[in-house]
C-alpha cells in the first residue's frame, strides 16, 4: 500500500490556524508538513533570551528582533526561528510576517534539534534565499555560521568557539563570539 501525506499550503495553513486547529500546540509548516516544535529547555530559553537583547542594543534602529516570530518562505514553509533579524518594516509585517528579502539572517539555538537545524531546516533556509544562518550548537558550545549562498546550498561554513563574527549585511558590526557563549 502506497502512503500519501497531505501536502499543507500556506494558505491551507493559515486557514486552519484561524480556525483554530492547533490551539495549544507550538507548530511550524516545514516544505508542506506541519511540525511539533521542541519544547524550549532552559540553556534553548535563556540563550535566546539573551542574544536577542544583546542585539537589540548593538542594532539599534538598523534591524527588528523578531524572537521565535514565523516567517514566510515561497517553499510552502513558514518556519519559526529562535531569532529573526528582519528590515525594520513597521506595520508592513500586520500584512505579512518577513519573506525573504526582509531577512538579515537567521538564528537557531540547538541541543534537542541539532540534527534538524544542520539538516532540514538549513537546506529550507538556503532553498529559500537566507543569506545567512547561524546555529548556536548549544551540546558543543560553538556558533556555525552558514553563508555565500550558491544555486540553493550554502558554500561557507564556519565553526566559531572564539574570536569575532561580522554579519553579511553589517559589515560594521563586529560581534565577538565569546561573549555570547559560557564555557
């Protein structure tokens, strides 16, 4: 017997979202399945916690956080990242959360879902047009940084435990990883 799974849109999605389907339960639509999303341990909580005020502060006004805020991307997916550094779009996002092109990078914290940050989720991203992808490796205590975005696969891959990091948009902004990570 061959299985068939229903293929979500985002539309169907957001239907169901409206309709109150998922009440309760923390989702995201990865490539057209709906997902149960990990619950949040505390190193997940407070790292998130952290990073996303630290670059609150050295961003200022250039960038909106988004914490743990879905974002639309054209492969039937509307992930939700830890940490989404976004255009500072104002009440454009009340039509739309960000595409794409809004998206500065992104930021996952792993432990639990290491396997599918490395994995599925960083092809989604880079399938999209992410230009950049960090994962806080949260059981190795190390920053991968994903970026140089090439026909849908990410041609640069760095693992930071020191030393500083500059964002691909902020060229400024030197951001140093051992204040960001506890040994």
């Amino acid at each position: 017997m061959t299985r068939t799974t229903y293929q979500w849109t985002i539309e169907h999605y957001h239907q169901a979202i409206d309709a109150g389907c998922f009440e309760q339960q923390s989702v995201e639509l990865l490539k057209g399945e709906i997902i149960l999303m990990t619950p949040e341990r505390e190193s997940h909580a407070y790292y998130n916690s952290e990073w996303a005020d630290y670059l609150r502060k050295i961003l200022g006004n250039k960038a909106k956080i988004r914490e743990n805020k879905p974002i639309i991307l054209p492969n039937n997916s509307e992930p939700v990242p830890d940490i989404a550094i976004v255009k500072p779009l104002g009440i454009e996002y009340l039509k739309h959360h960000p595409y794409p092109d809004d998206i500065y990078w992104l930021i996952e914290f792993s432990k639990a879902t290491l396997k599918k940050d490395l994995t599925e989720k960083k092809a989604i991203y880079a399938e999209a047009g992410i230009k950049e992808y960090w994962i806080v490796d949260l059981k190795n205590n190390q920053l991968k940084v994903f970026r140089d975005l090439k026909q849908g696969n990410y041609q640069i891959e760095l693992t930071l435990t020191t030393g500083n990091i500059t964002p691909l948009d902020f060229p400024d902004l030197v951001i140093p990883v051992s204040q960001l990570m506890l040994d």
